[in-house]
C-alpha cells in the first residue's frame, strides 16, 4: 500500500472545492451561522455515528484484519502520547496568554481525525483505510475525554464562571465518537449482516456526512477575520508544528522503531490533519478564548489543503532512507 504526493493532493482538491463551495455558502447568506450550527449538531450526533459503524462493517472478518485493527488502536493511543509531549514542549512558544499556551498544546495534539480524515482515508486507502480510521477515532475520543481534559483544566481561571472542567469516565467510553464504533466492532466481530434495507440506509448516512461537515468548515472560514487569521505570526508557528513537524516526527519515530511501511504512512496522515473541531466547541463552553481556538481551527485547515501532500512526500522520503 503506497500513497504517492499525486494522490495525496488529488484527495485533498476534492476536500478543497468543497469547502470553497461552503465559503461562497456563506458568503452569499445560504448558509448563516444559526444554519451552521444545526448541520454541525446534525453531523456530530446523527451523521457521524452512522459513518463510524459502516467503516467497521464494510470489511470482510478476517483474523489479519482484527489483528491490525487492535494494533492501530493500541499504535494510536501511542501517537496521542507523543504528540501530547511534543506538544507540550513546543507550545512554550506562545508568551501573550495562558490560555492561548494551553489551546495551543491543545490544538496541536488532537486533529480532526473523523470528518477531515475519513474522506482522505477513503480516498488513499479505501475501505480498509476507513476500517483502520474507526479504531483511531476510538483512542482520540478516549484522550480527548481523559487527558485533554486534563490540559484544559490547566488553563482555565478557576474562579471563571460557567461549566466546570470535569473528566468523566463514562463519557470516556461512551460518546458519539467511540460507542457507534463498539457497536460496529460487534458486528464486525460477530460477522452479522445487516439486512439489505437497512445497510442502504447506514449507507446513506455515511455518505451525507462528508459533504456537509466540509460545507460547515468552509461556511465558518468566511466568518473569520482573514486579514488578522493571516497576519498573525504565531498562527504560522503554530501551524507549521501541527502541520509538518508533527507528522514528520510520527514519521521519523515509527519508521526508526521497525513499523511497516502501510502503518507508518497511515499514521503520518492523521498525524498531517488540521485541529480538531472540538477546540473551538471546548473553548467556547469553558469561556477560554474561543476566538483564539477558532482561528487555530481556522488557520490549520486552511492551510493543511496544501501540506497534507507535503506531509506525505515527507513521510515517503523518510522511509527510503
């Protein structure tokens, strides 16, 4: 399984027009912000958990197949821990705020694994990259429920009113995120079909939440002040570590320690994809520059248009070395 810098950029044009077709959206009053909002809490609660199972069912049971899903699982629990430190180390750049400091240790260990990088997925690896996607998806929920709370307790004033910072362990295991992927590994597991209707159905769903998730991003993009998103300095630090550094270290560190070829560029592209969205939604209930973690979300989207195909010529040099 190779991924070339030709279909690493073809993929991510398709992502692009997109979200340039959600952009004009916006811009011509199609899609406002309350309209935004709603597709979002659609995706997130409705689309999502269909898309996460039909990546688990949509592969033939095979011991190979439950052995690299289970050691994805394991591998990505292992990226969210080296991403973590490296994202602790680097963001002692960032001098002008606390909580800036802290969302952007934040931003830079957790990426948008499910809605920017399944249609990638899907496009470099197909079904089984998708398959592999669902057991990411499962260690990013469980670190974004665990330790990110962690981080985000740390930079916010105690005495800041609103909701409190709380890790709950329930909510760990199930969530949107990881309880239609339990599901899906059941029937994987268990190889039960899903009746025909049925698994059109799951089909359908799955299908719808690609489009709109990119729509929502591009709409929220026109919303952004563009002139100071891009001429802020350390949103550009910021963005290259997220954007190249991190992954050319997942790179360079599971190339070194023997990983196959296959795992290697799969998880130098997760490693390549922008903030996750849920920054943005963290700091907004928590009352922690939500301005701030929407331009990071903003700015590393933008621009991981074009170093996603770089991440991956990157990642293929390194393994012919």
């Amino acid at each position: 399984m190779t991924v070339s810098f030709a279909v690493a950029a073809k993929a991510v044009i398709s992502l692009l027009i997109l979200m340039l077709i959600g952009f004009y959206a916006a811009k011509t009053g199609i899609i406002d912000e309350p309209m935004s909002k709603k597709l979002s809490r659609l995706t997130v609660n409705v689309a999502q958990p269909f898309m996460l199972f039909n990546a688990l069912v949509n592969v033939e049971y095979t011991p190979d197949n439950l052995r690299s899903g289970l050691s994805i699982l394991g591998i990505a629990l292992l990226s969210h821990a080296v991403l973590a430190l490296f994202a602790f180390l680097s963001a002692h750049y960032v001098r002008r705020d606390k909580t800036e400091r802290i969302l952007t240790e934040y931003s830079l260990t957790f990426v948008n694994a499910g809605f920017m990088g399944f249609p990638l997925l899907q496009a470099m690896f197909g079904d089984l990259g998708l398959f592999w996607g669902a057991f990411y998806v499962v260690a990013f929920n469980l670190s974004v429920w665990s330790y990110g709370m962690t981080v985000l307790a740390r930079g916010r004033d105690p005495h800041t009113p609103g909701e409190k910072i709380r890790i709950n362990p329930l909510k760990m295991v199930l969530n949107h995120g990881t309880t239609p992927c339990l599901i899906g590994f059941l029937f994987f597991v268990l190889q039960i079909d899903l009746p025909a209707p049925a698994a059109a159905a799951v089909g359908y769903m799955n299908n719808i939440c690609t489009p709109i998730v990119l729509l929502v991003i591009g709409a929220n993009l026109s919303r952004l002040p563009l002139k100071e998103l891009f001429c802020d300095a350390q949103l550009y630090i910021f963005s290259a570590l997220r954007l190249l550094a991190a992954p050319c270290l997942i790179a360079l560190l599971y190339h070194l320690c023997g990983m196959s070829d296959d795992f290697v560029i799969f998880f130098t592209i997760m490693a390549s994809l922008p903030t996750a969205a849920v920054t943005a939604m963290f700091a907004e209930i928590y009352d922690m520059r939500p301005d701030y973690a929407s331009k990071a979300v903003g700015m590393s989207t933008a621009l991981s248009m074009f170093t996603i195909p770089v991440s991956v010529l990157l990642c293929n040099w390194i393994i012919g070395l």
